[in-house]
C-alpha cells in the first residue's frame, strides 16, 4: 500500500480522537514519542486514545496479547469475532497487532450522563462476558486477564491503541485482515502493510442490558461453588412443579442457589434439554418460575444463553461419532453427554441408589438416541418466545 494510502486511512482511524501520539526513530535508531513530528505511517507509529473527543463515545478493545499471533491465538480471535457478531449483532473490526497479537474492535457509544471511570468499567464487564459467553475453543487458546489473553489495560484512562501503521520494534505493520484469513495470509499482511481498507468503526449504543456476568477480583467472588452449594431441603420444593420434583437432586441444589457460577448454570440447562428433552423457549420460562438464580431479570440475554447453549448441545451430539466414554462413577463405558464429568457423575451416583450400572447404562442410551432423533427432526426451531414482548422484566 503506498504512503498517501496509507495516511488516508490513517487519518480516518484517528477521526475524532481525544489525542494523537507518534513513535519516531532518532538518527541512532532509537524510538522516541512525539506529539507534535508526525511520522508516516510505513516509518512510525502512529496511536489514537480509545476516547473520542466530543462525545461520550469509546474504541472497545478486545486486547488479545500473548507471545505471538499464531494460528491457535487466531482461531480464538475468529471465535470470539463470532460472539460478538452473534450477540452483539456488530461485525467488529479485526487488526493484528503488528508485534505478538490481535485487537477485535468496535465503537461503543454511551449515555452522557455516564462518567469516564464507569464507561471504562462497564467495558470490562462487557469484555468479561464475551469471553464468558464464547466456545471452549476460544476460552483453550484465550484467557481472560492472563497471557496469551484479554489485557484489560486496555480499559484504563488515556489508553492508547496503534493505528494501522509500522510496529517499530518488530518492523511488521499493524493491519486490519478479514474474519476468513488464515494465519499465513494475515502473516503477508504484517509483512507487507497490504491490509483491509478502513471506511469506519461498526458502532453499537450501550446498555448495561448486554452485561451478564461482572468481573470480580478472587476476594470479590461470590458465586456458589461445586463444592458448596446449600443442601436439599424437600420442603424448599413445595411450591415448584411437578417436572422439578422429578428432577436429580443434585440438579435440585443448583436451581435453589441464588448465587451460581457458569461452570453449573449451562450444564443445567444443558441436561434440561437433553435428559428432559425441553425446547429453549420453554427452558427460558421455566427457569423464571422454578429457578432461583438472581441473575434472570433479563429475558433477552438470558434467550441468547440459552438458545446458545442448547445450539451447542445439539452440535456436540451430533459431531461426537463415538456415543461411548468411560464412567469413572459407573466403572463401565456409558453413553457420550455434552456436560462435564463430575456435573454427569454425581447425577449417575444418584441413580445408583435405586438402579444397577446395567439399567442405568440403557437409560443413558435411550436418552441420548431419543435426544438425537429430536435433533435430526429438528424438533428444536428457531422460533422467538412469544410470552416476552419486552426486553426485560422483574421476577416475581
């Protein structure tokens, strides 16, 4: 890409910026920032603040830093650009970072009345809950405020972000690619500055709506855990329905938590779509009557989470050939379920109480063919909750 190409889109990308910086090189080689010498932007750097000047609006930033852009960084990135366009419904921005990551960005635009330091804040939580929210092949090749990983520098006051223009230290250019390249083709990109053309930013207006999950430091978490989640009590259970009293206990336990980590939320709902074969729709509103997760005042999100998770289910069943795992509770081979082993195991120990491996086993295998059948008979459509006509509610 020539010069006057490049400082074209350079000039786009820094449009309405609280402040421009550059990084130069002195006549020995060593870098030096400036506010004033404007480099081009295949000689230097060229940084923009990820605030814009006049109104209440912010770059968000999705940080990917790590020890180099490799292809399994990549499909994280492809991954997480995935969630955003699916829950967010924006196709952010994808830009390599020119050194050793990737940046998925996209503007986010706020009430007025929000103050800087709670704009940062709320764009963490957001960060938080794309990550939470995204594959297991994202969460294996990205972590969340660890390397290779989400940096949430990011989000801090008069963070700066390179433009598209020449890392420095590494002599690559940092450049915008497409959600299909391979790590080849964006390699060729950094190499040669032969990137995507910038026309604007996607942009979303914020709500606090989009924000499911908080980030807490370790001393700040609250959530219950695997390990104690409050005892059964029968007559807890009075007042909910006839399907939740048929339920494991363990099941039971989670669903009378207020508090409940990810890690035990959608593998409950994910047995209430495969061992109780429910559809979403009627998932998002049982849980609303029979639950007692504090965190359900939203029923667009709490759709989205569901929906999501039941898609997923539905995808593992059908991708795993091999219907059979090793049951470290039953001792034997048992059918294949998308939910972790200990979350199948205390349920398969529950059943042991008043069944033999043998049935069990069968039991399992007829839940997961029947499952399968609804799947393939694409029992479980698309189709929007029609009980909710707003975007969110109080629980009763």
């Amino acid at each position: 890409m020539h010069t006057n190409e490049l400082i074209k889109l350079n000039r786009r990308f820094c449009k309405g910026a609280e402040e421009l910086r550059y990084i130069l090189k002195d006549d020995d080689g060593n870098a030096y920032f400036s506010n004033e010498k404007i480099p081009p932007p295949d000689e230097g750097s060229w940084l923009r603040t990820i605030k814009f000047k006049d109104k209440n609006e912010y770059l968000f930033v999705l940080d990917i830093d790590g020890e180099g852009l490799d292809e399994g960084m990549l499909q994280g990135v492809q991954g997480l650009y995935d969630t955003i366009k699916n829950y967010l419904h924006v196709k952010p921005i994808l830009k390599a970072s020119g050194s050793k990551g990737a940046q998925i960005i996209f503007k986010l635009v706020f009430d007025e009345h929000i103050r800087e330091e709670d704009c940062l804040t709320h764009m963490r939580n957001l960060s938080y809950t794309l990550w939470r929210i995204s594959t297991p092949i994202v969460k294996e090749h990205i972590l969340f405020d660890s390397k290779p990983g989400i940096d949430l520098h990011m989000f801090t006051k008069k963070r700066m972000l390179r433009t598209l223009s020449k890392h420095l230290r590494s002599n690559r250019y940092s450049i915008m690619f497409a959600r299909e390249d391979n790590i080849d083709v964006v390699n060729q990109r950094m190499d040669t500055g032969d990137g995507l053309e910038f026309k604007k930013f996607p942009t979303l207006e914020f709500s606090e709506d989009l924000i499911i999950y908080t980030y807490f430091s370790e001393k700040e978490k609250i959530a219950v855990s695997f390990e104690n989640l409050p005892q059964f009590d029968e007559r807890r259970e009075l007042k909910k329905d006839n399907r939740f009293k048929s339920l494991p206990k363990f099941i039971k336990r989670i669903l009378l938590a207020e508090h409940v980590e990810h890690n035990l939320k959608w593998p409950t709902i994910a047995y209430l779509h495969v061992f109780e074969r429910m559809h979403p729709n009627d998932i998002v509103e049982w849980l609303w009557k029979n639950s007692n997760w504090i965190d359900l005042s939203n029923v667009r999100i709490t759709n989205y989470h569901v929906r999501w998770t039941c898609r997923w289910c539905q995808k593992s069943m059908l991708k795993d050939s091999s219907n059979m795992r090793y049951s470290s509770a039953l001792k034997y081979s048992m059918p294949s379920f998308p939910l972790p082993d200990d979350f199948l195991n205390e349920i398969i120990l529950e059943m042991m109480e008043n069944s033999n491996w043998r049935a069990i086993s069968h039991l399992l295998l007829r839940t997961r063919s029947r499952f399968l059948v609804d799947v393939k008979a694409e029992r479980y459509g698309e189709s929007q909750i029609s009980q909710y006509n707003s975007s969110s509610r109080s629980r009763p």
